[in-house]
C-alpha cells in the first residue's frame, strides 16, 4: 500500500512539473546521410532523449527503403518522430492510426496526410528575427520582404501578426519567378531608406535563389547601406546583416515534447509550427558597415561571428 502511494504522489508530481513520470522510448525516423546532416540528425536525437529520459529506437532510411516492411513493423506503435523529408514522406506512408510527429524539414512545402501530421518545421520564427532585428536597429520602422506565395504564403501571415504585435510594418512583395523576383527587388530597392527600412530574406528558393538573386541584393543592399536579415545562417556568411539557426538538441527536446503530449493522449495543434529553438549569428564587417559598433558583450550574445577570426 505504501509502495502504490509512493508511486502516485511521484506520478502526480511529474505532470505537475510537466515531465513524463516515467522513460518513454520513442521511435525515429531519420535519413541514412553522410555529415554534416548525420550530425545534425544525431544532435536532435540526442535532444529528443533527453526529453523522454530514455534511448530512442531509432530506424535509418535509405533512399532503397522498404516502406511496407517500414509500416509493418510500427503497426502497434502509437507516435513516430520523422525527420526530414525522407522522415516525412516514409511517415505518409504509415498507418493512419500512427500519429506523426514531423522535424528538421523546411516549411511550406506540400506535405503527404498533412491533416495527421504535426511537428515544428525549420523555418525561424518571424517573431524572433523581428525582435532581433529591433534590438540591434531600434530605429527600423518597415520590414521588406519578397516572397513566392506557392511556398511562404502561411509564413508570411505570421510575419504580418509578428510585425504587428512589434510595432513594424511589412511590405511583402509577391513574385512567382525569378523574374519577377529581380523586377520587385530592384524596384524596393531603388525606393528604401536604410535609417528606417531592412530587407528580410526567407527560406524561399524562388526570389532567395543563390546564384542571381543573392548577390545581387548584397550587392544594392550594401552599396545603400540598407540591412539585410536573413532566415539562414548560410546568407551571414556571404553578407547578411544577422540570420537564424536552429538549435538542434533543443529542437529535438521540443519534438520529444510534442510526441510524449499525443501519446498521453493530450491534444496538440495540427501543422508545422515555426522554429523557435534557434541561436543567433552575427556578420561583423556588415555591423560596421553599417555603423553598428557593437561592445564585445555584445558580440559574444551571439553563437555564431562571421567573418571567423
């Protein structure tokens, strides 16, 4: 009778401080890929057991992959965490009783079942590049943006909501092409004011595209001093003002979070929700250029310096 108490009181105060009572192993799918990807997928894993306190059964996907063998052997599962698209694609193919919990995939694209599947994308949250944004450049009034609505169009409804509740405003520009793309940034461009106005680059392959699209903004954007914050750390390398990147272990914890909520069968918002596990990079020569002299206290609230010393 003791013993049976015990456990309650520790059961009861586990949900209380919002932890699971006990280790749950859970189960992930992840793609079979060389580094720096397998490392990256090796951090979320290691995220999401240290959430659920216990060692993840873990199934590596090659590209030759059974999905029928796949689907049989998780029949009696109750929640997978899928990573990437390859993750996300075998979960499709799973059975719909399964719930599904997505990560490491970038936001908007199609999605197969999306109505079942939940998870958070890699997409940064507009909130905390906004908000990053007016700490560093309090005087910024208006954001820019130039999107392709086929695949940004739910990020650009949070951008306006995150601009809002900031103080901002958005001017978000769509284009289909990269056409388009080069016609709408060489007109935002030629009208923006760099003491009130910032450029901010989504994940968008479209009017984002690297090879055209990018240097040509830096090279404008530099030139009328006007700053540039990007949603990847890749673009801070090549000039960015700032950009964010996600911070894997957490992201894992908060995956392990999301799946242990729908095993106790507790409800969760359906979709991809956008990153918030993120840390920050910082391009200095940009800072400079742009007349941002920032302490080294400063410099060193960042994870990430570009140009590396």
């Amino acid at each position: 009778m003791v013993r049976s108490t015990v456990r309650t009181v520790a059961c009861v105060c586990a949900l209380l401080l919002g932890r699971p009572a006990l280790a749950q192993a859970l189960t992930v799918l992840y793609p079979e890929l060389a580094d720096p990807y397998r490392t990256v997928f090796a951090e979320i894993i290691q995220g999401i057991e240290e959430q659920s306190k216990a060692k993840a059964r873990g199934i590596p996907l090659a590209a030759n992959s059974d999905l029928v063998d796949l689907r049989n052997t998780l029949k009696n599962g109750k929640v997978v965490i899928a990573l990437g698209r390859q993750g996300m694609k075998a979960a499709g193919t799973l059975d719909p009783s399964l719930g599904v919990v997505v990560g490491g995939v970038a936001g908007g694209g199609a999605a197969p079942d999306a109505e079942r599947l939940h998870g958070i994308s890699l997409t940064p949250d507009p909130t905390l590049l906004f908000g990053l944004l007016k700490n560093l450049l309090p005087g910024v009034r208006r954001v820019i943006v130039v999107y392709n609505p086929q695949a940004n169009d739910a990020l650009i409804r949070l951008a306006r909501e995150a601009a809002r509740g900031l103080g901002l405003e958005l001017t978000a520009i769509e284009a289909t092409d990269l056409a388009g793309a080069a016609r709408a940034y060489e007109s935002l461009l030629a009208s923006a004011d760099g003491r009130r106005d910032a450029l901010w680059l989504p994940q968008d392959a479209t009017t984002v595209e690297e090879t055209t699209i990018l240097p040509l903004v830096l090279k404008e954007s530099w030139g009328r001093s006007l700053p540039v914050f990007s949603s990847s750390v890749l673009h801070v390398r090549k000039g960015v003002l700032f950009g964010l990147y996600p911070n894997n272990v957490q992201l894992g914890r908060d995956l392990a979070a999301l799946a242990l909520a729908m095993q106790n069968g507790d409800a969760t918002r359906r979709g991809l929700v956008p990153l918030r596990a993120v840390r920050t990079a910082l391009n200095s020569r940009t800072a400079s250029h742009l007349g941002l002299n920032l302490v080294s206290a400063q410099q060193r609230s960042f994870d990430a310096i570009f140009p590396e010393p």
